[in-house]
C-alpha cells in the first residue's frame, strides 16, 4: 500500500497577477569550456519566481539545480541571456553594487552549513552584519534574536565542533537572516540530518516563509518539502521540465504524479 504524505495547511494563495516577481531569469544559459570541449549546464531558462513563494527544486544530480541557483544567487553570471533580481538585471551592476545585493537581498544556507570553526555561533551570525554596516550593539543583540528564533538561545558561545549537525545547521539559518533579505537559497539543507531533525529545519523553513513573508527556493531530494511549498519546478538536462503549484502534484512514497 502506498502511503501518502500528508500536506499542511496551505496559506492562502495570493492572486498571480498582483504578485511582485522578486526573480526572473530571461533565456538563462550556462557553458562551461573544458580543455575544449563546450558543456551546457543550463540550456535557456525563463522563470519568474515571486514575493513571499516556497519553492522547491527538484531534479537528478547533474540536472543543472546547483548551477541555477548560483545564476539567481548572483554568485556566477550566465553565458547568455539575463538574470533580475527586483527588477535589478544583476549583470549591469558593478563588482561594489553586487556584494551589496548578495548581503542584503539573499541569504544562503548549504548542505554543509560553511561555518567557521573557530568562531562561536554568534560569532558566526554576527559576521555577515558587519559587511552590512551594523552597529556592533546592534549586530550582537540581532544575532541573540535570531539564534534564539532557531532554538539556541542557550548556545551563543558553542563553537560548531560542539554543535551537532542539526544545531550547525540552525545556526546555519540564523546566519543567512542576518542582514534580513527578502529571499533565502537553500541548497540540501536536510541532506545531512536525520529525519527528526530534517523535520525541526523544515519548521524553521516554513515559519520564516509564513510568519516573516520570507521567499524560500530550495533545491532538495527531500520530498517532505514538497507538502509545505508553493510550487514546484523540476530541472532536467539544463532545462525547466515542469513548473506546478504543490496542489496540482500528488506525492505518494516512491513516487510523484
């Protein structure tokens, strides 16, 4: 017998044409030259991914998921075609204007959670707010807030050899909400945690969606992402194989209709 996920409340769907488009990419594609010989990883991507959106990116390993999401990450540039972000085409800014944009428009959470070992995990949040030019009062109190939203109002001063990989990784969350952006890339962020801790992440993850209006993009096997999202986009070959709302897909264990 198979057994279904079972899906969460959904929040209410906003109308698609008053949604503010937050990214948008126009015939997006990715070559990369090796020793001659031309591999395309993204093969002309148009998408639009709006304000206050959970969504999910699925797709086999080498499908293009990570190279996408360096391309709306503004952390690499596309051959060909064009990238927005807020309405902001990220290849006519400068080298300055991009570093701000990637401190205080996205924050990034990765599989392996990028920590600085010698750093507690205050530290490790604070960091990102003095690229951001916050005051160090401010910085630290901020810091406090936003470990305690994760849960580790008890672990300021834990450096992450003393965390376990679900704390790295919610110090890892806290740490990306420091300069407070509009979107979060979320790269296998319960790749490496057991079920039950995967489950603590993904609460963390639909809270920020949900309570703070943050606009979640997360590239996951995970399918357990699949009943708290709004849409679906599935990444083949270097291309956009299907885009659907959570509603329209059926998951079941083993597979997804």
């Amino acid at each position: 017998m198979k057994d279904k996920a079972t899906k969460q409340p959904k929040k209410p769907e906003q109308d698609a044409g008053k949604q503010r488009v937050i990214i948008r990419t126009i015939g997006m594609k990715k070559e990369y030259n090796r020793g001659g010989e031309i591999t395309q990883a993204l093969r002309g991507v148009d998408v639009e991914l709006y304000t206050g959106e959970f969504i999910v990116v699925m797709g086999p390993s080498g499908s293009g998921k990570s190279t996408f999401f360096n391309m709306i990450g503004a952390l690499d540039s596309p051959s060909h075609g064009r990238v927005f972000i807020d309405e902001v085409d990220v290849a006519q800014l400068t080298a300055e204007e991009l570093a701000f944009l990637r401190c205080r428009k996205i924050g990034y959470i990765f599989q392996s959670y990028n920590l600085i070992q010698y750093m507690t995990a205050l530290e490790n949040v604070t960091t990102p707010m003095a690229f951001g030019g916050v005051d160090p009062d401010q910085a630290r109190k901020r810091g406090m807030d936003l470990l305690e939203l994760v849960g580790l109002g008890d672990r300021w001063f834990h450096r992450p050899i003393e965390m376990s990989g679900g704390q790295q990784q919610r110090v890892a969350i806290a740490r990306s909400l420091a300069n407070q952006p509009s979107v979060l890339l979320c790269d296998e962020p319960t790749a490496n945690l057991d079920h039950h801790t995967g489950d603590e992440i993904l609460a963390i993850l639909q809270k920020l969606n949900t309570e703070r209006g943050v606009t979640i993009i997360c590239a996951t096997h995970d399918h357990r992402m699949m009943n708290v999202c709004d849409r679906l986009l599935w990444i083949r070959d270097g291309a956009i194989e299907r885009i659907a709302r959570r509603d329209e897909v059926e998951v079941e264990l083993g597979s997804i209709d």
